[in-house]
C-alpha cells in the first residue's frame, strides 16, 4: 500500500506549466504519498474518486485485464500527466486496472477539488482536455501498434516511452513485466529480446533492459513512438513565448531530472479550437 511522505509539489509537468493563479487552486488540495512498484492505484470497475501526478520518474500503466489471468498495457503515464478522474464530471468506474511500475512519489487530489478547480478556470479546464486527447491519442496508437507492427517493433514502443520519462538507458523493468504489458509469454519475450540484443540495440541485465543506443532504437522502431509524441508537442505546445509555454512531451536527458517551464498557457493555445 501506498505511504504518505513529503517530497516537492515540483516534478509534473502539468502541474509546472500552470501559471501561479491556477497552480493555486490546486496546491492546497495536493497530498504526496509515496508509492511502491506494483501498488495497484485503482482496479476495473472501481469508482475513480482521486487524481494521480506521477512525480519525476514515477511511472504507472493502464491494463486491461483479460480472462485466463492475462494483461495487456493499453496507455503509459508518467510526469507529463495525471491518471484517473481527468476530464470527467463525477466518479465513473474505471475501465482499466492502474499499477505503479516505477516506484516513486506522486501527488494525489480529490476529483471533485479538481472539477471545481475547472470550473474556476478555463485556462486549467482547457489544459486537461488538451491532456486528456493526448492520453487518448497514445491509447489509439497502442491499439494499432499492436494489430499491425511484429513484436520487435513493439517492445522498442515500450523501451523507448519509457525511457522518455526516466531519463536514463537502465530501464528498471524485468522481462516478466514487459511479457505482462505487451500481453505475451515470457519465454516469447525472452526470445524477442534476444534478437534486438543480437542487433546490438539493447543489452538484457538483472532487472534491467539497457537501450545502446537512442538512435538506432527510434530508426528500428514503428512510426507509432514518434507520432504519438508529435501529437502531444502538438497539441500541448511547445511554442515559447513571454509568459512562457507548456513544456514539449520529449526525452528526459540522461542522468537528470525531468524539467518543464513555469508559466502560463500561451494565450493562442487558449483559445485555439482543439
């Protein structure tokens, strides 16, 4: 279970780009709690009451749970975003599991403060519904990644992803929870992952996959990585301006801390129709 803690409201990036005056609807309703790997944050069918910001490297995933005990990753959220009563009005009951895959902090709030906070402020309220298509945009991806790429191509999707929000070449991830994401065996995995280390794009470890190189990796990749993050640059901008910009959806640099820009919402990615 998760525990409470006091890490830094810093490290969202959703939350970064708030200006001071929607960052203060929200920051006295935000409680950090730490999370272990494999803390389940919410299962199929439960009623979502809370928000959940993945801090820095935290990183959780939606599943689907299928009968005979299998899984597969349908979307992978980290701190470019927030899971689970986003943009919808009350409690709805969730469709997926959601399971903390990369230990870490996260700041939670009640969906109602939230909801009331978008009411406040449609700057706030448009920024989430920008989120919310691009988190609906990698699910679409994942989908047709899956039905039409072989699995080789898939598993770097995955590496690659997230290796954008750890910002490091050693992955924290077993070959187990990877055959679990991409809803295969593990002895298939163990074999697929041989092939791209024999391609010289990735070294298999002790609970780590290590990606060789960045490069090679995306150009050995399907086009469904990059699109997807095309699409959040693109419609959750980028652009800088004097007041400042949503940070662009891009790869953490290794060995440092991922970092978005403080301020508002440019004014054209206010008003601009989605």
């Amino acid at each position: 279970m998760p525990s409470t803690s006091h890490p830094s409201f810093e490290g969202n990036l959703l939350l970064d780009a708030l200006d001071a005056g929607d960052r203060a609807l929200l920051a006295p309703h935000l409680v950090p709690v730490e999370c272990t790997r494999g803390s389940v944050l919410f299962e199929a069918d439960d009623d979502v009451s809370q928000v959940t910001f993945p801090l820095r490297r935290t990183v959780a995933t939606l599943i689907v749970p299928l009968r005979g005990g299998r899984t597969v990753e349908t979307a992978t959220v980290g701190h470019e975003g927030a899971i689970g009563g986003v943009v919808s009005q009350g409690y709805l009951p969730a469709f997926t599991r959601c399971v903390v895959q990369i230990e870490g902090s996260v700041l939670r709030m009640d969906a109602d403060r939230l909801r009331e906070a978008k009411r406040a402020s449609p700057a706030l309220d448009d920024l989430f519904v920008r989120y919310a298509d691009c988190l609906l945009a990698q699910i679409l991806q994942s989908v047709a990644c899956n039905a039409a790429h072989p699995i080789e191509q898939r598993v770097i999707r995955w590496l690659l992803s997230l290796q954008d929000r750890l910002g490091t070449d050693a992955l924290p991830v077993t070959q187990n929870v990877l055959a679990t994401m991409l809803g295969v065996g593990r002895s298939y995995i163990t074999g697929v992952l041989g092939t791209l280390q024999d391609q010289g794009l990735v070294v298999v470890g002790r609970g780590r996959i290590h990606i060789l190189d960045r490069d090679r990796a995306e150009t050995a990749c399907c086009e469904c990585h990059a699109r997807v993050r095309r699409h959040f640059a693109t419609v959750l901008g980028g652009a800088r301006t004097p007041e400042g910009a949503f940070a662009t959806f891009a790869a953490t640099e290794p060995d440092t801390e991922p970092k978005a820009s403080h301020g508002t919402i440019p004014n054209d990615m206010r008003e601009a129709t989605r």
